[in-house]
C-alpha cells in the first residue's frame, strides 16, 4: 500500500487494502528484507486506495459509508501467477485485477478527492509488492524463488481500512464483502 512513500508516512495516514494472508509463506521473508512496508506492520496485500482520509476524518459516518460501499461487492476469488515490475518494484500480480479495481473505483467514486496513490499514475494496477527500491541482483533472486511457489489463491472477502500512528500501520476496521448468491 505504502509502496513507495512507506518511510515518510506521517502519523494519522490511512489506507484501504485487501490482506493476502495465503501469499505469508510465499512473501515474509523477502518482504522483510526488502519492502520497507512490512517492516512498519503492513501484511501481505493488495491496495483498494491510498492515501485515504487522514485519521481524524474517520469517524463512525466514514466508517458506515465505507461498510456500505463495501458491501455491494461480491467477494471474489484472486489467483496471483506471475510476477511483475514497475521501476523499483518486484509484485505478485493476479491473474485478472478486474475485482480489486471495482473496489478501487467505488471508493474513489464516493471520495473522488482521493485519487489512487495521489493520482500520480494514469492507470491502476492491482499488485503484491514484495520488493522495492533494490539493485537488480537482488530482485532477481527474489522473483526466481517467488515463481518456484506460484500460484498463490485466496478468497476476497473483506477490505481493511489501516492507519498510521507516527511508528506502525494499524488496522482500525474491516469491511465485509457480500457473499456471493446473498442479495439481502
């Protein structure tokens, strides 16, 4: 989530992901050598919207509208079964982002003041990042031993909303996705 900015987040920062917990095994290790991200308390995962509503926006109405946006999506399956790159990064990408990217544009169709990633990229691509900001030997190692353990599935069900407090990413709520087939 904090991809590129995760050393200079201020507390009070928030972002809304979805947790990859399948993807742990696969990614701890090269994420706490080379994802400053983990090492700051953020798990494996793939981001809906950063940066979100400052921390002291994020009341109880915030929460409910965020709950009810939610909540209109069908949880989904996500395959990542490759790795991918943009300048500085290493990721595991899914199979098809389609799902993540409906949960990115309904929140920022509710809060379109918040762009994703600042709205410094013409295009949102959904992604794991393991590694950023290493040379490219490094990288490499990663990746190859990465693709010895793809594909990595999970069930999306649920998006948390994290916050920064000054040290460590926190997670301060989740937010069902609807089952598939439920219509209530």
């Amino acid at each position: 989530m904090m991809d590129d900015d995760a050393r200079e987040v201020r507390a009070g920062r928030s972002g809304l992901i979805v947790r990859v917990p399948e993807a742990e095994p696969l990614v701890r290790a090269w994420r706490e050598r080379l994802d400053p991200s983990a090492a700051a308390g953020v798990p494996a995962h793939v981001t809906v919207l950063f940066p979100f509503l400052d921390a002291s926006r994020l009341d109880e109405g915030v929460c409910a509208a965020i709950g009810e946006v939610m909540g209109r999506h069908a949880s989904f399956e996500a395959r990542f079964d490759r790795c991918g790159r943009f300048p500085g990064v290493l990721y595991l990408a899914p199979e098809t982002g389609a799902g993540f990217r409906s949960l990115t544009e309904a929140i920022v169709e509710r809060w379109p003041e918040h762009p994703p990633f600042g709205g410094r990229f013409d295009e949102v691509v959904p992604h794991l990042t393991v590694a950023q900001g290493q040379d490219e030997a490094v990288v490499e190692k990663a990746e190859a031993d990465l693709l010895a353990g793809l594909p990595v599935v999970t069930r999306v069900s649920a998006v948390d909303l994290l916050v920064h407090d000054g040290t460590r990413w926190r997670r301060r709520a989740a937010f069902p996705l609807m089952y598939p087939g439920f219509s209530g």
